[in-house]
C-alpha cells in the first residue's frame, strides 16, 4: 500500500510570503478546439513536498542536480512529535524531546501537526532546534522530512537548523503532508528533478508500507 504524502498543487497551495505561488498557462487547449493542450507552470521550487538542495542555504553548495537520491530513496521512520514542542525564550516553537531514542532508519519524518492545512497560511508552524539535528545526525540520520513549510520557524532570518543541516551534511525534506499516515516504518520515495542551478525542487513524496 502506497500513502501519497504529497500537498496537491494547486492556485490556493501557500507558499512563504514574498515567493512565487503556483499558477497555470494554458497555450493551447484541446476542449477549446486545439490539437492539444500544452500547459506553462510557474510557481517556486519550495512548492509542497521539496528538497532543499545545500545551496538554498550554504554559500558555495551543491545545487539540486547533484543531490544524492539514496536520500530519498529508502527505509523511513514517520514519528509523531506533536507532544514534543516546546517555545523557545524567543519565541519559537521547536521539537524536542526522548521520542529520538526510538529511531531505526537513517530517514525520519517529523508529524507536528503544527501546519495542518497546506492551503492556509500559518505563522506558527514548529521549526527544529539545532541541537536535535545534531543529534541526529550523531545516530546516522541521513534525511529529515517535516509536515510544515520550514525546518526553521518563518521568522527566523539566522536560520539555525538550516545551518546545523549544513555542518552536518543531512538532508532536508520539506512541506509533506503526514496527517493520515500511522507512525511506524516505511519505504520512502520522494525523488527530485535535475533542476541544473536550481536550490530545491518539488518532488512527489510517496511511503510505500513494508512488512514487519
């Protein structure tokens, strides 16, 4: 059984304030008399489910063709940590806490459920402390995923986990929608396109149930 994990894309998707929202061109249109239809997209490459590639935030970073699919591509724990957020003496709203100790995949998908609606627009969404993202980069993490549009809060202009990302070298999937998905472990595939330059890429996140 294959769970989507996918926002749909649509005019209503949000997208961070001030970036490019999806919208659709239509050329030609075959129920209008054409002999096809031919569609122009356009809409920024953090749009729904995404990879970031370390060029979005590390100057000199490898953009989005030349990230390792493997990690993408493999074993995958989804676990929910909504009972693991705590504000910060700033004001944020980060995960923490012991539920790390159950890890066994080297890909983890965080559910906070702190964005739940990829149509609506919130300003506090949970982000992810940079501590957390170096420990789990310490158990062997190779990829963390989150259901919000961010791994840093959207005020946040020093993006600390962003940077603990980039010290590490894990990577980081963004804007999947795990509501419906029971915790437990999956097979992820959630593949990017070889955008040449480009600093992320909308990807079509799927987990695949596996046996126990």
């Amino acid at each position: 059984m294959l769970h989507d994990i996918t926002p749909r894309i649509t005019s209503e998707l949000k997208v961070f304030p001030g970036d490019t929202p999806p919208s659709r061109e239509v050329l030609l249109d075959i129920d209008r008399g054409d002999h096809i239809t031919l569609s122009t997209l356009r809409g920024t490459v953090h749009l729904g489910a995404h990879v970031d590639a370390p060029s979005h935030y590390t100057p000199g970073g490898d953009s989005i063709e030349a990230f390792p699919l493997d990690r993408v591509l493999g074993p995958c724990q989804v676990v929910d940590v909504s009972g693991a957020i705590i504000e910060t003496e700033e004001g944020r709203l980060v995960v923490s806490g012991p539920w790390i100790e159950g890890l066994e995949t080297p890909r983890v998908l965080l559910r906070t459920g702190t964005h739940p609606d990829p149509d609506r627009w919130s300003e506090d969404f949970a982000g992810l402390s940079a501590p957390l993202v170096e420990e789990l980069a310490e158990r062997g993490v190779l990829l963390v995923g989150i259901d919000t549009p961010s791994v840093d809060p959207p005020s946040s202009k020093a993006l600390p986990a962003h940077q603990a990302f980039a010290r590490t070298g894990v990577s980081i999937l963004e804007g999947i929608t795990l509501a419906a998905v029971p915790e437990g472990r999956y097979e992820l595939i959630a593949l990017p396109l070889p955008l040449e330059g480009f600093d992320a890429s909308p990807v079509r996140a799927v987990l695949r149930e596996v046996s126990s």
